[in-house]
C-alpha cells in the first residue's frame, strides 16, 4: 500500500499528540508541576501541530477542507477517551488527562476542552480553507501562533507576574475567574511579533494595518472572552481582521 502524504501527516500527528499528552500529564503527577502550565503544552499540541505536520507534509492537504475536517473530527472523537469510565479502564488516558484537568475547573473540565476544541475547530478549518482559496496560505499560521503561544503564555506569566487582576466568567456556571494585565500583554507582545514576522507578505499598508489592530483586536478579545473559552474567539477575530486589512 501506498503511504500517502496524508497518511503520514496523519500518524506523524497521533504520534506526537499522544506523546505530548503523555508528557504533559507525567509532568503534572510525577513532578508536581501545576496543571495551569503543562495544560498550555496540550494547548498548544492541539491547535498548532496539525496545522503545521500537515503543512509540511502536502501543501495541498493544508488547505484541503475535507481533508481538514476528517482530521478534526478524528482529534475530537479521540477525546471522548478522556470520560471517567474509559481513563479508569486505561491508565495512559488517566494520565493525560491529568495533564490539564485544572482543580479550579471540576466538574467542568472535559466539557469546556471539548466543546472549547470543536468550537475552535469549526471556525479556523473554514478559514484556513478560505485563506488557501484566496491564496493567503502565508497569513495562516499568524492568528493560530497569536493563539497558542501568546494565549499559552498569559496563564503562566499572570501566575507567576501578575499584579494587576481582573476577572471573567465561564460557561455553565457563575463563578468568577481571574486573569491579569501581565498575563494579556503576552498576547499583544506576541502578536506584534508573529505579524512582524509575516512582513514580507504583505503591502506596506497592510502590514502597518496588520501591526496596528491585529495584536491589540486579539489581546482585547482574549480579555473578554469567557474562561477556558478564548480559542474560538481568538481565531475568529484573527482570520476575520487580517482577511479584512487584506482588502486594503
């Protein structure tokens, strides 16, 4: 049988995740690092390692919606191992799943991953689909890196730095949860960096648009979005504001 560039996308994939995760959840149990910062190892895994195996591997599989989707969906069914019942039965899933179950998130922290990575899914599939019609394939990467290196960074950095707190609600209750300046300024220095990174791709204009209102779009959107729940937000205001500046 033919080995396919989609097939190796697609194991290159599962083998990394899987031992990500791994890592991550033997970080939480055997060295007591907290769960606010080995869950950003999963957060990032999820949303940027497909994105990019399967851009190294075929530029058509990158942009190629079906494709995509199966993919998606195949990492979003996979979480439904992470149910009580199953990860008991199966001490690998235990484990990784200990990797970015937050204390302060029971009872609802498979709900808010789950529902959090199908959201996210559902809007940055369609727009990297959209950008690789529109042949802006160079600008995909630059909302998804906002998301997951400046967004993984804002938890750890407001942990650890942060001084200045305001707080923001979740989905299915109303507690209140706390995040900080110091923590958001991640996501705005990173945004400036990443479009700064992308400068030849776009005009002067553009890019002078570009360094203006994305970072600042993304970091405000971050702040308001609800807890455990920016992903889909961020992509969307990301793909939305950059297809947007495109025009000019």
């Amino acid at each position: 049988m033919e080995i396919t560039p989609e097939i190796q996308s697609t194991l290159a994939k599962g083998i990394a995740l899987l031992a990500i995760m791994l890592f991550s959840g033997s970080l939480a149990r055997y060295f007591f690092i907290r769960v606010n910062y080995t869950r950003k190892i999963n957060h990032f895994a999820l949303f940027f390692l497909p994105v990019f195996i399967d851009k190294q591997f075929s530029t058509e599989t990158f942009t190629d919606i079906v494709y995509l989707a199966i993919s998606a969906a195949v990492t979003v069914v996979s979480l439904l191992t992470f149910y009580e019942p199953i990860r008991k039965l199966i001490p690998p899933y235990q484990l990784m799943f200990e990797g970015f179950d937050r204390p302060e998130d029971r009872p609802h922290t498979l709900a808010w991953i789950w529902t959090q990575i199908v959201a996210g899914f559902a809007v940055m599939l369609p727009m990297v689909w959209l950008f690789g019609q529109w042949g802006l394939e160079s600008l995909v990467l630059i909302p998804i890196l906002i998301n997951v290196v400046g967004d993984g960074l804002a938890e750890p950095v407001g942990i650890r730095f942060g001084k200045h707190e305001y707080k923001t609600r979740a989905l299915f209750t109303e507690k209140e949860y706390v995040r900080t300046l110091e923590g958001s300024a991640c996501v705005l220095i990173t945004g400036l960096i990443v479009v700064a990174m992308h400068y030849e791709y776009f005009t002067t204009t553009q890019f002078v648009l570009s360094m203006l209102l994305v970072p600042l779009l993304m970091t405000l959107t971050e702040a308001y979005s609800p807890h455990t729940w920016d992903t889909p937000f961020l992509m969307f205001t990301g793909y939305v504001s950059l297809l947007l500046i495109m025009q000019f």
